[in-house]
C-alpha cells in the first residue's frame, strides 16, 4: 500500500519546511509594510524615470505601484499574506529583467540589484521562498 511521504524518506522530511496554514500577524505586517514601501519607492522612480525620458520604465514601474496596491487589498480581503508577497516579489523581479533589458544587461551597474530579490524574500518570506527566488535569479541571470 501507499506509505506517506515522511514513513518513506524521514531524514529528508526533516529538511522540508513545516506546515504553515495558519497565518502569523507578523508575518502578515511586515509582508504589508514590504508592499508599502515598494509603493512608494515606485513613486519615486516613475518620476525619475518620467523625468529621463525612459517613459517605458515609468509605466512599468506605475503599473507595478498600482498593483501593489491591489496586493494590499487583497491581504486586507482574504489575508495570505506569503501568496501576495510572492507577487510582490515576481513584480519586483519583472521590473529588473526590465531594467536591465533597456540599461545594457549584465555589464551594467544596474545588474547587481537582481541580488534585492532572493535577500529580500529570506527576510520577509523565509529561506524556502529564497532558495526559490535564487534558483530564479541564476536562471535569468
């Protein structure tokens, strides 16, 4: 018959992350006050962008504000604070492939910011977010 996956393989069982259905309020907060601060550092940047000309960029950067506000209301409506975060962060990565894509690639000073993403979603999201945004980061890179 069919043994569950910890009777099988106990030791690597032990390495795969807990169970985390239930949301912490910490957790739920500073996801939120990550978001906030994209927001207005997006702001900031659409103007800089706008201000440069690169009118492309302003309105990636402006769409991507606009859906983090989205990404505030839905953790206000349905909660799932880690699931939203994860968006953030895939915007967040998608305006640096964008970035980079119109700033010169790899040999451009702009390039090292790809290291914000898996830094920042160990900090906010945990380590199995990280290992996954840095396989991510290393393919596109």
């Amino acid at each position: 018959m069919a043994r569950r996956f910890t009777e099988t393989f106990p030791r690597l069982a032990e390495l795969m992350p807990p169970d985390t259905t239930k949301e912490e309020p910490a957790e739920r907060k500073r996801v939120e006050t990550t978001i906030r601060l994209l927001i207005g550092l997006a702001l900031v940047f659409v103007f800089q962008y706008s201000r440069l000309g690169l009118t492309v960029m302003a309105a990636a950067v402006g769409c991507t504000a606009f859906m983090c506000f989205g990404l505030l209301y839905g953790i206000k409506r349905w909660g799932h604070a880690r699931r939203f975060g994860e968006v953030a962060l895939a915007g967040l990565f998608f305006l640096l492939i964008l970035s980079n894509y119109y700033s010169g690639g790899f040999y451009d000073p702009n390039f090292s910011w790809f290291l914000v993403v898996p830094v920042g979603s160990a900090v906010v999201l945990g380590h199995w977010v990280a290992v996954r945004w840095t396989v991510a980061t290393t393919l596109v890179a």
